[in-house]
C-alpha cells in the first residue's frame, strides 16, 4: 500500500472515529434535552458538596465536586448543565477506546466495534447519562489503560509522566482507582514488563501520584477518617452480597448480552496470542480487579465499569482476527447491526428516553424485574436508579407547606431534620425558592456539616414513628403526608411531623446522628 493511500485509509478512518464520538455525545445531549425524569437523589448531594467546597466528602475525593462547581459557575443548576460534563466525558471514552484498539494494532473495523460496543453498554450509557463521580472515574481509568499500552510498546518517560498525573486525578475523583495500580502492579509483575518497577520512570509517576492525592489523605487525616468509616458500614450494611459467578453474571448483563463472546474472546486471546502476548498487562489487570471485588462481595457490578472500554478493545482486536482468518463477509456488518440493535433496545433500561409508563410497560413485556443494588426494604414499579429521580419537587413543596404554617416567630428556631442526604439535598436545592431553611441530616457529609443554628426547638422532621420522636421532644405533631407512586417505596406515604421543645438541644446530641453509609 503506497503513502498516499495509507494516509487515505488513516482519515477516513479518524473521520468515523470522531463521527462515532459526536454520536455518543448526541444521544446524551437529546436525552437531557427532550428525556430524562428529573434530579436524581446523588445529584441534590453534589449540588449541596458544591457549596461546600473541600478536599474531600465522607463519601469521595473532591475532583468531581469541583467539576461540578465548575459546570455550575458556567452554565447554572439546569438538569441538561448538569449532565454535560458527564456527556462529553463519556464521548471521550469512545474516542480513548478507539484508540487503544489502535494502538494494539485494530484496524478500521476493530476501531469501529470497540467504539460502538461501548456505545451499545447500557452500564456506560446509563452511567454517563446522570450526574456522579462515576462517568469522570471511567474517563480516567480509560486514559491511564490507554497510556498503559503505550508503555508496553515504548516505554517512554513522557507516557510515564502522563500516568502519574491520570492515576493522581483519578485518585481525586474515585479512590478505586488503587484497584487499578493493583492490577497494574499485578500485570507488570507477571509479564516480562516486570523491570518497569524497578525503574526511575515507574517511581516518578507513583511520586506524582501520590503527591496529587496527598491533599485528600491530609482531609482525611484532619478529618479521622471517615471515608475508611463509610467504606466498612457500606460493605456490611448497604450492598447486596453478590457471589463471584452473580459478579460475572451481571457484569455480562450490564455490558450488554449480546457482546459477551466479544470482550470474553477478548480476554483469552490476549492472554494467548502471539499478536497479543505484548499486551497481556491488560487481561491481568482485569482479572485482578476483578478477583478484588469477588473476596470482597459486598460490591456492585458497576464498579467494573471502568474496565469496559479496555475489555472491548482488546475483543474487537479478536474478532477481528478472527475475521481475517475465517472471512466471512456478511458477518462483520451482522455483528455490528446486532450489537447495534441490542443497544437501542436495552437503552430504556438506562436512559429515561420513554414515558414513565411507558416504560413500565416495555419492562414488563420484556420481563424485565425492577432490580436495585441497595439492601433496602423494597422496589415499587421502577429500578433503583429510576424511583430515585421522582417526588423531590412535590416533597419540597409539602414541607414548605409545613413550614408556611408556623408563625413568623417559630420560623425563625425551625430547622428542617431529613433521614438521608437526598431528601436534605433537595430541600436545600428546591427550597430556595419556598424560603426554606438549610435541611439537615446525620447522613455522610451532612453530619459533618452539623446542626448548623438549630437548637431542636421546633423542627419538621421528615419520616420516622411517633414514639421514636416522642422520646426526644416535649411535642410532636403530625403535619402532612408524602405520597408518590413512583419514588422509592421507603419514601413513599412518608410522614412529617412537627416537634418541639427537645429534650437535649441538637448541637450537644448531635454525635448520635452520624451515618455514614
């Protein structure tokens, strides 16, 4: 093949790379412009993180607080502001796994595949449809695999350099980001790429790293911890325990189906390859995170979602090797329309782009069960991810109706007491406009933030029995009632009471209210 053509071939190729990345970028851009079902229950508390602003939080580093202080500052609080950031780094992900398949040696097709597979993901999609640390955490893992694979094939200081500060940010946004170094220590250790730890390259990007994240160990430090504290009651209490064969299962289930023979492929023929054999790193560092979060089993299966962009790429560079020994030329486009199809027909499952009941419906059909990761009570009509975007606004409007009906005086001593940080976060974010006073809650960051002026005079406090209350106010009265058919069930019916004259004032008792979870 002459110059000219190869550099044909090359933009031809790059052209349907950035066409696939604004494709991406364009269905989350419709979605938060004409879908979606409103806030979800994490946003109200990256919005309230935001006005807090901190080396760390109970529950995460502060990078994409800051981001979101950023997205804020510029563009305001809409629900289509507050997805952008995550939108844009999603499209970036597709580009990155472009390019490690490029970099692995895949080819136009290959290139093609991995981007759309990792399109096609309902995890990716759904992950980068709402606002959270989550979609950043992809972005950064993505970048650092990416840079992994360069330093397979180079080893140059300057991919070095470029690791430690995608490791130190990613440390700053999510600290599973160790599971990564794990597994790249891991891969390094057990490959003929061992001799990298030893040398000055290596040292310097964990330096950089570490001196990145120092400002969150020192949070932590002044702070006793309580991220370590999250993390253990999380692990016992919250999550759903899921078995090492569960794990797969759903990770499998949440990459999409139908491309499981694609990344699994992926894997082995890495592993086994003589083509591939250069960059056996990858499959190790899958395997290790992996196995982490299997000893561990109180985990979701999202938190592999990192990996996916890496586990496609290296399945795309299979299949595709596996086209060219066996050519079959109707088979590269089926797989393609299969993939492609299967996507936009488990895409309702991830982003709220049909009706309420609509989809209702479409889950039902496809006999499909709400599911929920969370070891709570129960599931009403809708998964988890879904019921937490409905009742906020009519929540917050019940509660102002509460609050409009003390006197002038007894505005000025209430507080308002919430059971969880989504609830306090969205009295503080759809308060605003009712007068409301900040909310305040024993949950996570909430706690640290204390009681702020309230005493426990009078409060409104959201949910709980009458005779739990009874044994800390002189009075307590029943004010109103929260109904939503579509929110979380634990939330629904949801009484809310007055009380007044607590027996021991709020800032004294306070320590009791702490949960971190």
């Amino acid at each position: 093949m002459n110059t000219r053509t190869s550099n044909s071939n090359d933009l031809h190729t790059n052209a349907l790379v950035l066409s696939l990345v604004c494709c991406k970028l364009l269905i989350h851009i419709l979605t938060n412009i004409f879908g979606g079902y409103g806030y979800v229950r994490d946003e109200f508390y990256y919005i309230a993180c935001s006005n807090h602003m901190a080396w760390g939080y109970v529950d995460q580093p502060p990078f994409s607080i800051a981001a979101l202080w950023l997205s804020r500052t510029l563009f305001g609080d809409t629900l289509f502001a507050l997805r952008l950031f995550p939108a844009v780094s999603g499209a970036l992900v597709t580009g990155l796994t472009c390019l490690i398949t490029r970099e692995m040696g895949g080819k136009r097709y290959a290139q093609v595949l991995a981007a759309l597979c990792v399109m096609a993901a309902p995890l990716c999609l759904g992950m980068d449809s709402v606002f959270s640390m989550n979609s950043f955490d992809t972005l950064f893992w993505t970048l650092a695999l990416y840079l992994i694979v360069l330093i397979t094939k180079t080893d140059e200081k300057k991919h070095w350099i470029a690791l430690g500060i995608t490791l130190g940010l990613g440390l700053l946004n999510k600290i599973s980001v160790l599971w990564l170094s794990a597994g790249l220590v891991a891969g390094l250790l057990l490959t003929r790429h061992r001799q990298a730890l030893l040398s000055r390259k290596a040292w310097i990007a964990a330096a950089i790293a570490l001196g990145l994240f120092l400002p969150h160990i020192l949070w932590q430090l002044a702070n006793g911890f309580p991220t370590l504290e999250f993390i253990r009651n999380a692990g016992s209490n919250k999550y759903v325990g899921l078995s090492p064969l569960d794990l797969f299962v759903q990770q499998a289930i949440f990459m999409n189906p139908l491309t499981f023979p694609i990344w699994i492929s992926g894997v082995f023929y890495v592993l086994i390859s003589k083509r591939g054999r250069q960059f056996v790193v990858l499959p190790i560092i899958y395997i290790t995170v992996f196995l982490i979060l299997a000893i561990n089993r109180n985990v979701k299966a999202e938190y592999l979602t990192p990996l996916i962009p890496m586990l496609f790429a290296m399945g795309a560079l299979a299949f595709e090797a596996f086209t060219i020994r066996f050519p079959m030329r109707i088979l590269k486009p089926l797989i393609l329309v299969l993939v492609g199809v299967a996507g936009i027909c488990l895409s309702p499952f991830a982003l709220a782009v049909l009706p309420v009941e609509t989809f209702i419906s479409y889950s039902k059909a496809l006999g499909v069960k709400p599911t929920q990761s969370e070891n709570n009570n129960s599931l009403n009509r809708l998964p988890q991810h879904y019921a937490d975007m409905f009742g906020w606004e009519e929540m917050t409007a019940i509660v102002a109706g509460v609050y409009n009906s003390l006197s002038p005086e007894e505005k000025t001593k209430c507080a308002i007491m919430c059971s969880n940080y989504g609830e306090a976060g969205a009295i503080d974010f759809f308060g605003r406009r009712y007068g409301l006073p900040g909310a305040i809650s024993g949950h996570n960051n909430y706690w640290l933030w204390g009681p702020r002026s309230a005493t426990g005079e009078i409060v409104i406090r959201m949910g709980g029995s009458e005779d739990a209350l009874k044994a800390s106010y002189a009075e307590v009265v029943r004010a109103g009632i929260f109904t939503n058919g579509y929110c979380m069930p634990y939330e629904n019916n949801m009484t809310l009471w007055i009380c007044q004259h607590r027996h021991t004032p709020l800032d004294v008792d306070w320590a009791r209210f702490k949960s971190y979870h």
